[in-house]
C-alpha cells in the first residue's frame, strides 16, 4: 500500500522534471548555449513550479494521508 504512494510520487516527481528540463534543454541548445549545463535553468523553474501548486501542502497531506 505504501509503496504504491511512493512509486506514484517518485513518478510523479520524474515526470514534471523531465517536462521541464527537456524544454529548457532544446532552448538552450537552441540558443548556442550548450556549455551552460540545462539544470541552471531548470532549477529555478522547478522551484517556482513547486510554490505556484502550492507543494508543500501536498507533500503533507501525502504524508499525513499516509500513516491511516
């Protein structure tokens, strides 16, 4: 039961990632930028994805959901 969450988190969690980074890496290729390493980018981006949906509320309720 538990591990079902996490597997659907940790999926969860490489999905976002890759939607963000795989764009950011074509931009930057794109652009000429291809020294510059695409999680410089992406970072930011993630952090700001994570506060815009609010992230730590649904952390703790996945967390606290999880102890039932």
């Amino acid at each position: 039961m538990h591990s079902d969450l996490a597997l659907k988190m940790t999926a969860d969690l490489f999905w976002t990632g890759l939607l963000v980074c795989l764009p950011i890496l074509g931009i930057t290729m794109l652009v000429g930028l291809v020294m510059m390493p695409p999680t410089t980018v992406a970072l930011p981006l993630k952090v700001l994805m994570f506060v815009l949906v609010d992230g730590w509320s649904l952390v703790l309720k996945a967390l606290v959901g999880s102890f039932h």
